[in-house]
C-alpha cells in the first residue's frame, strides 16, 4: 500500500467519524428537547396519564371511560397547585428583590429592574400559556 492511499484512508475513517459525531449529536439534540420541552407540557398531564394506564394496566375502553372524569379532575387539581406555586415563587421573589434594592445604588436597582424584564420576557415567550403574575394583578390606579 503506498503512501497516498493510507493518508486518503486515514482521512476518509476521520471524515466518518466525524460524521457520525455530528449526526449523533444533531440526534441527541432533537431527542433531548423532545424529551425536556414538549414531553413535559403540563397541558397534556391528563392525556399521558390516561395512555399510561390504559396501556400499562390493559384497561378496557369503558374502564378509561370510567376513569377519565378522576384523572381529568387530579390533572386540574396538579394545574392549580402548579399556577399557586408559580404565583408563590413570583411574590417571594418579588419580595426578595424590594428587600434587596433598599441596599443597592440606583445604578444596581437599575440592573435589577433590567434582570426582571429580561426574565419576564423569557417566561413570556417560552411558557406564553402559563401562570403570569403580571396578568392576574390588579391594575395600577392611573393619577
């Protein structure tokens, strides 16, 4: 084997290798937000459990008729523990962020309110469904 033909070897095995090193992670990639973003989407709770169960315990379609009305109840109750919780988080924060700013420079409250819109917005656009505490206060008496 001369000299050529083993360096076009050794690149060709390298520029599969980094093929597949590609493809994987492009894979992986749509597995994992697939599995982090669209699997956990509080909306479909009650539809995940009843496919759940219905298949893990072989329940007949009068059974899952049955059951629906429990596990569309339980999933509403899990939507309002986690819209409470949200809530509880977003007043405890808020909180934590007046307390802080009565020790900060204008400069720093001024980063502060910027870190709370950029959060804001975050939430907004990646959960634009869910709980806003901004939506539910009441609105700010205009002079």
């Amino acid at each position: 084997m001369n000299r050529a033909l083993q360096w076009k070897l050794i690149a060709g095995f390298i520029l599969v290798f980094v093929a597949g090193g590609i493809s994987g992670a492009f894979l992986g990639g749509l597995y994992a937000r697939h599995l982090f973003f669209e699997f956990h989407r509080p909306e479909q709770i009650g539809a995940r459990m009843k496919e759940r169960l219905r298949s893990e315990l072989n329940l007949t379609p009068e059974q899952v008729a049955k059951i629906s009305p429990i596990i569309d109840k339980t999933a509403l109750q899990l939507r309002n523990i986690r819209e409470d919780t949200a809530r509880r988080v977003h007043e405890t924060m808020a909180e934590a962020h007046r307390q802080m700013a009565l020790n900060l420079t204008d400069e720093q409250r001024q980063k502060l309110q910027q870190i709370e819109e950029r959060h804001r917005r975050w939430r907004h656009r990646r959960f634009p469904h869910e709980f806003t505490p901004e939506s539910t206060s009441a609105p700010s008496p205009t002079p």
